[in-house]
C-alpha cells in the first residue's frame, strides 16, 4: 500500500460536501459533485493556492480512509459523507 496521496485520485475532491466558498464555486459543493478546481488530471488547480479552501487543506492523505485504489478512496468518504 502506499503511504502518500495518489496523484490523480481526486476522491476527496468529488466524494465530500464542502461548506466554504471555493472560487469558482461560492456556496461550497454537494457531496458527490466534483470540485470546479479539479482538473481533468483530477489534480486540484488551488493547490498550494491561498484561495483553496481550508478543510483542502487540512484534509490528508490517510490509508484507512483512502484504500488502496481510488474507487476504494470515493466509497469509503462518501459512507463517510452518509454517516455525518
């Protein structure tokens, strides 16, 4: 397993609802919708950007949560999603 974020995942990206403003997006984002600043790599195009919203930031990677694969990581925060 790995024990870094998997480039290209974006599943906490689209699995999540975000509450806070993101550009492009200010009333934040549905659970299960994808993230405005996702790009078509599913990078995040505010990384590293004071913009980026500050549950992004303070989101990590965490392999319990995440899985081993991507489609592991969306299942898993949206039961996550579901249960809060």
């Amino acid at each position: 397993m790995t024990d870094a974020c998997r480039p290209g995942c974006g599943a906490c990206c689209i699995a999540p609802s975000i509450s806070s403003p993101i550009p492009g997006m200010p009333d934040g984002k549905p659970a299960g919708m994808r993230c405005i600043q996702l790009d078509d790599a599913n990078l995040c195009r505010l990384f590293g950007d004071p913009r980026r919203p500050g549950v992004c930031t303070r989101f990590d990677y965490d392999p319990e949560l995440c899985g081993e694969r991507r489609e592991e990581a969306l299942r898993r925060i949206e039961a996550l999603e579901l249960a809060t």
